[in-house]
C-alpha cells in the first residue's frame, strides 16, 4: 500500500514540474491574478489523476488485495473474540442456573 502510495506521488510531482514549467515558458495558461500556484497544482492533479489510474493499475491490484487480506484477518480474529465471549457467557450462564 505504501509502495502504490508513493509511486501515485511521484507521478503527481511528476506531472507538478512538467506542468509549472509549461505555465512559466508561456505554453499553458496562467491563472487569474494570484492564483497561479492553484492553477498549477489543479491540472497537475487533473493529469496525474487518469496517468495514475492507467499506469499503476497492477499496483492498485496489488495492493486491494492486501487490504482484503487484512480485512478478511480482522473479521476472522473478531469472530473468534465473539464466540469466546459467547463461550464464557453460556458457561457462567449455566453455572447460575445449576445453583
């Protein structure tokens, strides 16, 4: 999860240079006033966004189904925790009634 995490930022940082240097030479727009470190930062987002879901797809992959192993462990885990509480709770259930 961190490895896709990481790879997704650099493509950003990526497409944040690429992009600053297109606005700076005069190739892309500026923003409006003011906003131009905002103008930067939204199309680097807009083009790292669809990079990101083409390239790191095997990744993204990867990674899901990690988190759906973790996901799978920790219900396993809880139900084991309910049925030893459930198994507690009939015994001293039973010893009160057998008094």
């Amino acid at each position: 999860m961190l490895r896709y995490t990481l790879m997704r930022l650099g493509i950003f940082v990526g497409c944040l240079v690429v992009v600053w240097g297109l606005v700076y030479s005069g190739l892309a727009p500026r923003g409006l006033g003011d906003s131009n470190g905002l103008w930067i930062v939204t199309l680097a987002l807009l083009l790292s966004a669809p990079i990101s879901f083409v390239v790191l797809r095997k990744e993204r992959d990867r990674a899901s189904v990690q988190i759906v192993h973790r996901v799978d462990r920790m219900k396993a885990n809880m139900e084991a925790s309910r049925s030893q509480e459930d198994s507690a709770d009939d015994t001293s259930r039973a010893q009160g009634q057998a008094s």
